[in-house]
C-alpha cells in the first residue's frame, strides 16, 4: 500500500519502530452506555426521558463517524497508545457499579488506551468481551464521563459520536466531538456545516476520531443543524448523521412536555431496585393516574400541582421491575386512557438495549 504523506510526516516528527506501530494497530476498540444516570446522597436517579431537549440532542451517541484531527501528526503518534490515566480508569470501573453480574459491561479497563486525540482532547477506548467498546473523552484534562455500546449496538450503527457540553451553553462554547467510525470501508470523515462548507476530520486506521470545531466555526454549530459523512477512500459517501444545532439555552431548561415523564429512583448500589418513581402528567385532561405492576396489582398515584407526581415503592416489591416493566396510565375524568409509559429498573433498560 502506497505511503500517504501523513504517513512520512509523522515517521520524521516521531520515529517509532514498526513493531511498535503494529503493536498500536492492535489495539483492541470501545462501546457506550445508553442510561443516563445521576448519582447524589445515595440514591441515582434515571431519567427515561431528559428535561432538557438540549441534553437528548447533543449527550445521546449519535450514529456517526470517527477520526482524527487538529491535533498535528506528530502529537497523535506520541499520544495514541498510552495507558488511560485513574479518572478514566474509575470512570470505566464504574459503568458496571450496581449491576449485577449477568448485566456487567467488564471493560478491559487495563488495556484501556488512547485511541484517538485532537488538540487538548484525547478519547481512550476499552473493549468488551462480545466485541463492543467503552471509550472516554478527556477535554483539557478533565475526563467527560465513560460511554459503553455492546457488539450489537454497534453494528447497528454506521457511525458512533459523542458530544460532551457543559451548562450553560453559550455561542461561542467549545464543542469537541469524538466517536468511532462503523461503517465498513470507510477510510475518511468530514463535518459538514449547515452553509455546505466541510472540514476533514482524519481517521486513525482503527476508525477513532477526535475533532475541536475551530473557533471561526462555533457560531455555525451553535445555530445550525450539521453532518458528519463517513467516505470511502474514493469519496463516496458510506453513511451520514445529522446532528441539531447545539443551541444556546437560558437556565433552567424547559420541561419535558412528553404525555407522562418519569424519573426512577434507585440504590445506587444496587440498579436492579427502584426505590419510587416520580414525574409530571403533561396529558391534556388526564384526572387519574394508576402504575400497574408487572404482575397485573395496580395502586393509585395521587397528583399534585401542575401534574407532579411520586410514587414510593414499597421495600418488597423495589426488584419486581427488574425483569420487567410496569406501567404509569393517566385517565380522564370519565375513566378512559389517554396516555401511559413502561417503567422499569435501569438494569432492565440495560438488559434490553436502553
């Protein structure tokens, strides 16, 4: 295979042996957690739907592309392969607290390396047993938190990307992207801004991306919608995702205004229990609201101002969601059903994809 001239810039920056080069080739790839959880005072609360739309658009992974940019060839060769530092080591470990052990991610937290970097902003990657990955993005040193996908989710994506953000956000925040490429046969990745003016975002030959959106570029992904295109060596496109425009947003967000919202809380010790369930009835008309337990037993949850509800769950039956879901259904004053959401532990959501 012909050499790129990336390729001899870098050997000249950076001589490293081709032992060592193929030693990194080797390395294993990383995955993402689909349940968003919060941890406080003991408890974890697991939000189904998030209060704030900014956070679905821009937190979820998002079917996308991968590679490797702005940081200088040079700087990639001496970075990519290293040891995840202790916060990126705890942050994996702790994908799997509270889960039992059927339900367990167990990343290879020991192989965990650098995979990909940009600037100040390095993504590390562990691999699962079945295939998936667990990766983590460090943006100036500060690590944002591990996402895990099985070998599943994976392949049913052509393209993985996170987004960290930090509230507020503001015009000109800093956005960094980082992400795994899944589609085969792709060797390049571009953003394309909402003008139709793209920047290429290079790809390490394991798929991995890390790209810092220029400065002259933030006011453009703060206001409009953006792609990421994965590409064949030939320049076709293989796959693209659309990604909102991360929108500046006044504290406090907006309330979700999904029919029924629901927040478990559980043991953080423990996520096959859940403790109560609390949330806001946004149906129109709705008088009444029930949970039925997955065994068929239903109890009355009273509401309260502007549609707030909670619900204790008594401690004998804080595991009867574990396997399956019960169900919030709100009621109108004549007794008919006009909205209902399945309610469950996040170690279901977990065994169930999310």
């Amino acid at each position: 295979m012909k050499r790129s001239e990336v390729d001899e810039m870098v050997r000249r920056a950076d001589p490293v042996d081709g032992a060592t080069v193929r030693a990194w080739q080797a390395l294993p790839a990383t995955a993402t957690i689909t349940a968003r959880i919060i941890e406080g005072r003991g408890q974890a609360v697991h939000r189904a739907r998030s209060r704030s739309a900014r956070g679905v658009r821009i937190a979820v992974a998002i079917a996308t592309g991968a590679a490797l940019a702005g940081g200088g060839a040079a700087t990639a060769t001496v970075l990519l392969g290293r040891p995840a530092p202790p916060a990126v080591r705890r942050d994996l470990r702790g994908v799997d607290i509270g889960f039992p052990a059927d339900l367990r991610f167990n990343p290879d937290v020991e192989h965990a390396r650098s995979v990909a970097v940009s600037g100040s902003s390095t993504l590390y990657a562990a691999t699962l047993k079945d295939g998936g990955r667990c990766t983590e993005l460090v943006m100036g040193g500060v690590a944002r938190g591990a996402v895990c996908r099985t070998a599943i989710q994976i392949a049913s994506q052509p393209i993985d990307v996170t987004i960290p953000f930090t509230d507020p956000i503001a015009s000109d925040s800093p956005v960094t992207l980082g992400g795994h490429v899944n589609v085969s046969g792709a060797t390049g990745l571009l953003l394309r801004y909402g003008d139709g003016g793209t920047d290429p975002i290079l790809l390490t030959r394991d798929g991995f991306f890390v790209f810092e959106v220029p400065a002259g570029r933030l006011a453009s992904v703060h206001q409009v919608a953006f792609q990421l295109v994965a590409t064949s060596a030939g320049g076709t496109e293989l796959a693209t995702t659309d990604i909102p425009a991360i929108e500046e947003e006044s504290a406090p967000p907006p309330d979700d205004t999904a029919p029924i919202t629901v927040d478990t809380i559980s043991d953080s010790s423990d996520f096959t229990k859940v403790l109560g369930v609390r949330g806001v009835v946004n149906a129109k008309g709705a008088a009444t609201l029930t949970f039925r337990y997955p065994d068929g037993q239903t109890v009355d949850v009273p509401l309260g101002a502007a549609g707030r509800y909670r619900l204790s769950i008594p401690q004998d039956r804080q595991r009867d969601l574990a396997d399956a879901p019960g169900t919030l259904i709100a009621r109108d004053a004549d007794g008919h059903e006009i909205a209902s959401v399945p309610v469950a532990s996040v170690a279901f959501w977990r065994a169930h994809g999310g």
